[in-house]
C-alpha cells in the first residue's frame, strides 16, 4: 500500500521537477564538449531507456564535476528508480529549490517521510509558491493526515487560482482524498469568476453527474451554450431532464431557448397542457405545411375536447393520416372511430394498416380486437386480443377489452 502512495506522491514531486521531458537549456550551458553524449542520453529517453540516459549524465558530472548533470541524473535515476540511484542521491549536496525537490522526491520513494516534510518545509521558506505547498500536502496526505493536507492544498490553491491548479486541486480532493464537495465547491467557484471554459466546465459536470446532482448538471449546461452558442448544449441539458423524467424542467428549457417546438409540443402533450400542445403544433404546421402536425393537432384537439370538436378531430386526421403512412397515427384514428362507433369498418381497416406497420404493438393489437369486438365477432376479437401476452391483459384497457370480449363469448354459448 505505501509503495503505491510512494509512487503517486512521486509522481507529484517530479512534476515540480519538471517531469522528464529535455531540459536542453542548462544542460547545454554546462556542456564540457558533451554535445554527443547529450544528445544520445535524449534520445534513450525518446526510446524509453530513462536509466541508461541517467547514467549518461552521471559520467558526464563524473568527468566535469558540474552539478548540472548530477540534478539531471537525479531527475531520470528517480523516474526510472535506476540501481544507480542511491548512489547519485548520496552525492547530491546543495540547497537550492530543485536540489531539495529532488531529495523530496527521493524521501518520498524510500518513505522517509519526516525528511520529505521537513526538506519540504525548507523550500517552501524559499519559495511560497502553489506548487511547492502542493508537494507538502502530498506528503501528509500519504501519510493520511487528510485534514493537514486539505489545508495546505487550499493555501496552494490561494497562491494559484490558475485553470490547470484548480484542476490540479479538485483532482487530489476528489480522486485521492474523496472529498468531492471541496472538489465541486472550488470548481464552481472558479467557473463562477472565470466563466465556463471547456476543460472547467467538462470536469465540473462530471462531479456534478458523479453525485447525481442534476440540477446542476442542467445549470453548467446552459452556461456552456450561452457562453459557446451551441446548441449541443441545450440538447445535452434537455437530455438530462428527460432522464429525470422532469418534464416541467424541459418545458421551461424548450420555452426559454426556443430550440425544438416539435419537441415543446410533445412535452405539453405529456403534462397534459393539450391546448399549448395543439397551439404549437398549429403554428409549426403554418410554417412548415408539414402534415404531420395536422396528424398531431387532431389527436391534442382529442385529448383536450374528447367528443365535443369530434368534425374538426376527423377532418385533421383525414387531411394527414393518409400521407403519413405513420402506424401511430392510422392506430389513432382507427381507435377513434371505432370505440366513438363513428365508422367502426372504417376504423378496422386503419387500425389493420397500423397493425401491418408494425405488427408488434399491443396497443395496435387491442384496437383490432376491439373493432372486431364493435362489429360483433368476439372469436375473431378474442384469437387478435389473446396475442397480447397474459401479464398486460391483467392491467387497465388491456383487461377491460378483453373482459367485456369473454363476456360476450360466454353470452353467445
């Protein structure tokens, strides 16, 4: 277990060293006609040999005495925890902030972690810098002094309120120290001051979705669309409300935004404001001449007047249904005439065309049988209403159907 904190928290501390990418700047400045062996302890890094490359330097300090080569050893002798690393780390004196990040990060390694705080404590001295606060704090928080660490990842979050620190911080407190209200409360407070960058915004919708907190999930939503003007977002938003079933939320989304009306009149239709439903549908269909929506506004003008506005509901149907070739629509009306007794053949042959459509709809199935049933052949009624399967025959109009067609069997006999 320590061994695997060992290894995070040096990962931590070679970052400050400036991980293990070239550093060719000061390494050229010490060359001693070292140009080649350089370039060659570069490329083993290239390739994967970090210890070889620490190696590299190691003799060229050895032949030059520069201490410039001994750091850089040290810095790859710790990435790659090279057998020559006792060695190196024995040799490295000096005080300055990159020679004691390198002792840092060697305590670190072997768990000598009274020495990490207390070198860590030396540097901070010389430097009260964000970075070098973070590196303390990772010590104490593997030694699970979790709330010291807390404390000084806040100071360091104080000193550098930078997109990639805070990410930095809310990584620690959610990923490592589970503590992701920190994490959610220091990144909403930076988008709140900084506006919703992409990188910000991603990672705080995803501690927001973690803790299934959906409200806010909604929120970051539209701040990304009205900050990016992408409607993605708003889809992405409306997605989340409808996975909460929250149909009001998605009302006031669609109403706000006036992005999808199609979609704004089918949200009316399921909270039972069938005449903002109709109204929208109307207008969709005056701007477009798309018949699908006199398909709609005959079955909202239903739900909303039942049988009082039945001519304009079959005059609706009649002008769309036909062109739709839609088995929804045909199953509708087909139902519709039958069960009002308006046309019950008539109805039979739309809701046989529904059926035909897609033959595995048990609302289509009972509209059948119950034409049959209205036209009095309840065997033929029962053979289609048996295709349903037993369970949903035991439930609301399913069961009331398929009673009244038993009855009227048992009534022939």
């Amino acid at each position: 277990m320590y061994w695997r904190k060992a290894i995070v928290a040096l990962a931590f501390a070679l970052y400050g060293c400036g991980g293990i990418e070239p550093n060719f700047g000061p390494i050229y400045q010490a060359k001693p006609n070292g140009d080649l062996d350089i370039m060659n302890a570069y490329f083993m890094i290239e390739n994967g040999d970090t210890s070889k490359a620490s190696e590299i330097f190691y003799t060229l300090y050895k032949n030059s005495g520069n201490e410039l080569f001994l750091k850089e050893a040290a810095r790859l002798a710790l990435s790659a925890r090279s057998n020559l690393l006792y060695q190196i780390m024995g040799e490295l004196n000096g005080n300055d902030a990159q020679t004691l990040r390198l002792k840092i990060s060697y305590a670190i390694l072997i768990y000598e972690l009274d020495e990490a705080k207390k070198l860590a404590l030396k540097l901070i001295k010389m430097d009260k810098s964000s970075q070098n606060y973070i590196l303390l704090a990772n010590i104490y928080a593997f030694e699970d002094d979790i709330n010291k660490s807390i404390e000084l990842y806040k100071k360091a979050y104080e000193i550098d309120k930078s997109e990639d620190n805070m990410i930095r911080v809310i990584t620690i407190f959610n990923d490592f120290l589970g503590d992701s209200k920190s994490a959610i409360r220091i990144a909403d407070d930076w988008v709140r001051q900084n506006g919703c960058s992409s990188r910000a915004c991603y990672i705080l919708l995803d501690l927001y979705s973690n803790s299934s907190d959906f409200d806010n999930m909604v929120r970051i939503y539209e701040k990304l669309y009205l900050e990016n003007e992408s409607t993605q977002y708003l889809v992405n938003a409306l997605e989340v409300h409808l996975y909460q079933g929250d149909y009001q939320g998605a009302k006031r989304l669609l109403k706000k935004y006036e992005f999808n009306d199609d979609l704004l009149s089918q949200i009316y239709a399921q909270l039972g404001e069938y005449n903002e439903a109709y109204e929208v549908a109307k207008r969709l269909f005056e701007l477009t001449n798309n018949v699908e929506y006199k398909a709609k506004m005959a079955i909202y003008k239903y739900e909303l007047s039942k049988t009082k506005e039945l001519k304009l509901i079959i005059n609706l149907f009649e002008e769309s249904v036909y062109k739709l070739e839609n088995p929804v629509y045909y199953n509708y009306y087909g139902y519709l005439l039958i069960d009002h007794n308006i046309d019950v053949k008539k109805g039979l042959e739309l809701v046989l065309k529904a059926y035909f459509l897609d033959f595995k709809s048990a609302y289509i199935i009972d509209s059948v049988a119950w034409g049959y049933y209205k036209l009095g052949n309840c065997d033929m009624a029962m053979e289609w209403i048996e295709k349903i399967g037993a369970k949903d025959l035991e439930q609301g109009e399913f069961k009331i159907h398929y009673d009244k067609i038993k009855k009227c069997i048992k009534g022939k006999r």
